[in-house]
C-alpha cells in the first residue's frame, strides 16, 4: 500500500495533475434546486480552490442515539452518565471498508495519505482541490452563484455523483450543493438603536429618586425594576426569571461557550464597560478566546460584532464567575469573483463540530446565535451536522440555538423575495423553519418581549420538514396541534416535523455595549445566550453536589421541568402572509414551554 502510494506521489509530481480515476460509473448523490434569490453568475475559476469535505456513514448512529436517550432521560438509571471523547468517537466511526474505498478513491486523483485531513473519529475526510479537480471528481460543473439581497457569492453545483464503488461509502460532500447563509447580525439581531431618550430619563429618575419604581412580577417572586419593561438587562433577567441574588460558585469544571461565525468576536473594552455597568464584580474578569480555521480577533473597538458583544456580555454576565470560551470560527465570506486569487470555501458549523469534538472538555453549556433557512441547507448535511450535535450531547453538552427572527417565515417582508415557498421544483408556499434549531438534538430558543411577557412577532416558530418529531415531543406538540382550528395552514407545515422552538426568553431591547457606546439590541440572537447563561447557573448548582451536568436538556424540558418554565400564553409569530402561531396555553410554536423560573428549576433538576 505505501508503495503505491509513493509511486502515485513519483508520477504526479502535480498531485492534482493526475488523470481521472479508473473507477467505475458515476451514479448520482444529490441534485437540488437552487433557492430562490441566487442567480447564476458564470463558471467557477477552473483554479479556485475548495476545502471537499467527504462524510463517511456513521453505521452505528441508532446506537448512539440510544445511549444518548438513556442518559439524557430524567427517569433512567443512566441519566448524566455521559460519555468520554473516545467512547463516542468510538460510536461514529466509518465502517473500515467505508474508509478504505473513499482511500482509494482519493488516491486516484492523486491524493496521498498525508493530504487528507480526518476528523478526530475518522468519520469525514477534507482534501483542498481545485475546482477542475473536483469536477472530475463528482461529475459535475461548478458555477460561480450570486445573492441577489446581500451581493454574496458562492461557488457551488446543483448536483454532483461519485462512482458507484463508493456511493454507498459517503453520506455527503459539501461544499456542493450547499446554498445556506449563516444568519447573524443584521438579520438575526432585530433592533439595534441607541438607548432610547425614554429609556435614559427612566434611569435616571429612578436613581434620581433612589427608590427604584417596581412593578409585580407575573412569574411569581419578588417584584421587578419597572425599568426592565423597556430596557432588559443582566439583573432584569435575574429578577424576572427568579434567580436574585443568584451567583455561580466557580464549580468544578463548569464552563459556558459561545460561539461566533462570520468573522464575528467580541471586544474586551466593550465587555469591561458593560461590567461596570451590569455586573460590576466582574471587572477586569475576561474570557477565553479560540480561534477555528483562522477565525479572527480584532480588538480594534469599531469592528467589533454587534452579535458577539450581544452573546458575551449577557451570557457571561449572568453565569459570572463561571469561566467563558468564546470560539471564532473562520468561513466567509466563501468567494470574491473580482478579486483574482482563489479563497477558501467551507461549511462552518462542521468546522466547528469536528473541532470541539476533537477537544476531552467543552464546555457544558453552549449558545449560538446563528442560522439558516432550513429548506436552503441540503438535507445530507442537515443530518449530518444535526447528528454532530447529538455526539456533543451524549458528552453532557447543552447545546442552545436561537430559533430565528422570522416567526413562521424567514423575516422577509417582501413577497418577491421572501423564501416561504417549497424548494423542490413546485413552488408551493411553506413556511421556513430555521436550522440548526429544527435539529431535535438541540434547544431551539424563542423569544418574549415586556412585562408581562408574550410571545414576540418576530420568535422563529414551527415544524421540521426534515426532521421527525421526537418522541420527548409526542405529548405536548401533539396537545397544542389539537388545540388547531381544523385545517389551519394545512399544507404550510410539516405537522409530524419536530417542532420549534422548545424554549423561550426575552428577546429585545437588551442594554449592551458596542463600540464604547450603550445601545439596545434583539432578537432570538439575545434569548438563546440569556437562557444558556441560566443553564450554566444550573449546572453549578449541580456540580457542587457532586451531580453531573444536565446534557443534552429536551428530554428532561418536556418532562420532569415542565412545571420550571412560566408558561406564556399570549403573542404570535406572522409570516409568509400570515399570522402565525398563537403561544397558547402549554408548549406553542412560538414560546415553546414558556420562560425559565430559575428557582423552580434548579428544585427539580438538583
Ligand atoms: C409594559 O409595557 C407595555 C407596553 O408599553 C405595557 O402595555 C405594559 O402595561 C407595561 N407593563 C407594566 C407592568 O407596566
Ligand atoms: C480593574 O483594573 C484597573 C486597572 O488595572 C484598576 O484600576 C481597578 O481597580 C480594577 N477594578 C477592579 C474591580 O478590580
Ligand atoms: C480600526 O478600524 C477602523 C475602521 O475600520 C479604521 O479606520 C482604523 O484605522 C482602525 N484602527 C486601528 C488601530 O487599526
Ligand atoms: C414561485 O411563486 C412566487 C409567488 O407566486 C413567484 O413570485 C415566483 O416567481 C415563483 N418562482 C418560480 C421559480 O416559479
Ligand atoms: C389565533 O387566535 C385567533 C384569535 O383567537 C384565532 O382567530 C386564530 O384562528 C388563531 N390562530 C391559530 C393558528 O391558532
């Protein structure tokens, strides 16, 4: 085998310069229509190099996912019996036949053992090729595609094959068909304004007088500042969500993590002035910061993310003294036609999966703020990235996503350019649910607004079109679809789809920092970190006593913690020229199960 190999190595010094494989017929994996909005721009540089990640079967998933169900399940004798890096790579590694093939594959396009980049379990493979290369390679043709709303570009395929030899071997290769835009900043994050005069006044009477205004707080409890009504900060959330006077007590190896995308990080100096102004014992208290890929950290104040400020300052400020990682993870943008030298391409979430798999201690508790429109991620991938994040739960991981800010659609107020139709040729409307929240092997996060709290319009709500209902489900889904006027948006959703979001929190008008200047933001982009900081709170509490950490969090939500969550029962979510969902009384597909009441929970899960 080395022999061959170096004799491959000796009669391509141009390793990629190789003929075309010997292999068999191409049969095809995939074929998809694009999404609307992206145009054909031209054809993709024959030298523009692509980052091919090749996803090898994972034969023992349903395995996995058993053990995962077991431990994550409040009544089972396993409950918290995660397990080690090794014992889940273990679980997901390729059949060695699997592995062998897409070898020998790759080596007939001349790639050597050594340019093949493989996740920690072995189960993908990643080959930089030039795209004349990987058309060979997938019999196919890339194009260069443009974004009509945002001007971005894309090189990408609407099918691709590989030969019959390896079909079965590989579950997806990407970047192919892969359309989907990481949604953050501008439209995750839903307003973005300077404190309001109102707001200010407001403070400053109330330290004026030096009796803060209160008003009762409808989830039980002492009462809240009437402040919090307009701008929500780190106490606000303490006070409404029951947990005053609430601190973590740097438990044994708890941890809380953040991710950041589209070359957003946070900035120190801001994070320092939101301290002094929320949680001044954090002062001079910083976090960790991880780069993937070559994501970036410019502390430069003017370019940092309103996003990753967002996400540092309230999910950190909240779990103080619990230490932070923040992970930045390199990937956009993928391409710049006018510029000539070849960029990188890559999918992010994948980079960032193989990346804090590959590591024995992530943090307990994770936040992302990001997403896509669910139909604009290929299926393939879908799953594949989804079943990345079960791997992370059977670790003890609770994996938090924002739920969107399209309510049942993708936000788009535009008929002509809204997405809410089906992507496969018929055109037909749909609503969007968002992805990675439609993963039923994470906690999609919603949003409330006010006091008291109602469901907010734009809380990203609804139904999987690719992923079933999980059974933690059954129950309290099935309730709120009886609970549907007959025939109500028959056809617009998927009803046996896992449903969005499980979970709810505040999503608006959040005092942060940004650019050394006070100003309110939202979006589930603030819920989805506010509750994974109440998380972390959790998983101190539990440490301490010598517990483990509570993991992957559905199946025990929809059980045991039901009655720890303020059911809200009020608001809906328009989109796709309609009304929505209503939150109702239960889970609904816009609060989930309602707010967390800390000091309810932390009685049923400690
Ligand atoms: C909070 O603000 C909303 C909107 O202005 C208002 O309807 C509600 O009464 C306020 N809540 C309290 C408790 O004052
Ligand atoms: C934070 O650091 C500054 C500068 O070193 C120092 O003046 C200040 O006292 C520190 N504050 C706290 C709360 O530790
Ligand atoms: C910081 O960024 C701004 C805006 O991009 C730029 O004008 C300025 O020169 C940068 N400052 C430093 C010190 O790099
Ligand atoms: C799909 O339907 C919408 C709304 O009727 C229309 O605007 C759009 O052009 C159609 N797209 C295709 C590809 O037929
Ligand atoms: C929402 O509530 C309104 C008012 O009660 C009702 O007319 C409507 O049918 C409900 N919509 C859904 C989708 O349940």
């Amino acid at each position: 085998m080395r022999l061959v190999l170096l004799l491959t190595a000796l009669a391509a010094p141009f390793a990629f310069a190789t003929p075309a494989s010997s292999c068999g017929e191409h049969k095809l994996k995939e074929r998809i229509v694009p999404p609307r909005g992206w145009t054909l721009h031209g054809p993709a540089p024959a030298d523009h190099i692509i980052r091919l990640r090749i996803g090898l079967p994972q034969p023992n998933f349903p395995e996995l996912e058993r053990h995962l169900y077991a431990v994550s399940d409040p009544d089972s004798e396993r409950y918290g019996q995660h397990f080690s890096k090794e014992e889940v790579d273990a679980l997901v590694a390729p059949h060695p036949e699997s592995v062998s093939r897409v070898d020998s594959w790759l080596a007939s396009h001349g790639f050597n053992a050594e340019d093949i980049e493989r996740s920690s379990a072995g189960d993908w493979a990643t080959v930089r090729v030039p795209v004349r290369v990987a058309e060979k390679m997938l019999n196919t043709k890339y194009s260069v595609w443009k974004h009509a709303a945002s001007g971005d570009y894309l090189v990408r395929t609407t099918s691709y094959s590989v030969p019959e030899e390896v079909h079965s071997h590989i579950d997806v290769i990407q970047p192919t068909t892969m359309f989907g835009r990481f949604k953050a900043s501008k439209s995750t994050v839903h307003s973005f304004e300077p404190e309001s005069a109102a707001a200010a006044v407001l403070k400053n009477a109330v330290v004026s007088t030096g009796a803060a205004r209160t008003i009762d707080n409808p989830n039980g409890g002492p009462p809240v500042d009437a402040s919090c009504n307009t701008t929500i900060t780190v106490n606000c959330l303490k006070q409404l969500y029951n947990a005053v006077g609430v601190t973590a007590k740097p438990a044994k190896g708890n941890q809380i993590g953040l991710t950041g995308y589209l070359e957003q990080f946070a900035n120190e100096a801001d994070l320092q002035q939101f301290y002094a102004d929320q949680v001044p014992a954090a002062l001079n208290t910083s976090f960790k910061f991880i780069s993937v890929k070559g994501g970036l950290n410019d502390q430069n104040i003017s370019e940092a993310g309103a996003e990753a400020n967002l996400d540092v300052q309230f999910a950190f400020g909240i779990s103080f003294p619990t230490p932070g990682t923040f992970y930045s993870t390199a990937g956009r943008p993928p391409f710049i036609p006018d510029v000539g030298t070849p960029t990188d391409t890559n999918e992010p979430y994948t980079d960032w999966l193989d990346f804090v798999l590959s590591h024995p201690n992530p943090p307990q508790s994770i936040s992302t703020s990001y997403g896509d429109d669910e139909q604009t991620v290929p299926r393939d991938f879908a799953v594949r990235a989804c079943k990345g994040f079960a791997q992370l739960g059977l670790r003890g991981v609770s994996l938090m996503f924002s739920s969107g800010d399209g309510g049942v659609g993708d936000g788009d107020p535009d008929p002509a350019t809204q997405q809410c139709f089906t992507n496969d040729g018929r055109n037909a409307t749909r609503f969007i649910p968002g992805f990675p929240a439609s993963c039923p092997f994470v906690t999609a996060v919603g949003g409330t607004t006010r006091i008291p709290e109602f469901g907010i319009g734009f809380s990203g709500g609804g139904f999987s079109d690719y992923f079933s209902r999980p059974s933690y489900q059954n129950k309290a889904v099935g309730k709120f679809l009886a609970g549907l006027p007959k025939g109500t948006y028959k056809g617009l959703f998927n009803p046996r789809g896992r449903a969005i979001p499980d979970v709810s929190a505040q999503s608006n008008r959040f005092r942060i920092f940004l650019s050394g200047r006070p100003v309110l933001i939202g979006g589930t982009s603030a819920s989805s970190p506010a509750f994974a900081g109440f998380v972390a709170l959790l998983n101190d509490v539990r440490l301490a006593k010598g517990k483990k950490p509570l993991g992957f969090l559905n199946p025990l939500l929809y059980s045991k913690a039901v009655s720890g969550f303020n059911d809200i029962t009020t608001g809906n979510n328009p989109g796709c020229g309609t009304p929505g969902f209503n939150a109702t009384k239960g889970w609904d597909a816009i609060t989930g199960l309602g707010t967390p009441n800390f000091g309810k929970l932390v009685k049923l899960v400690t």
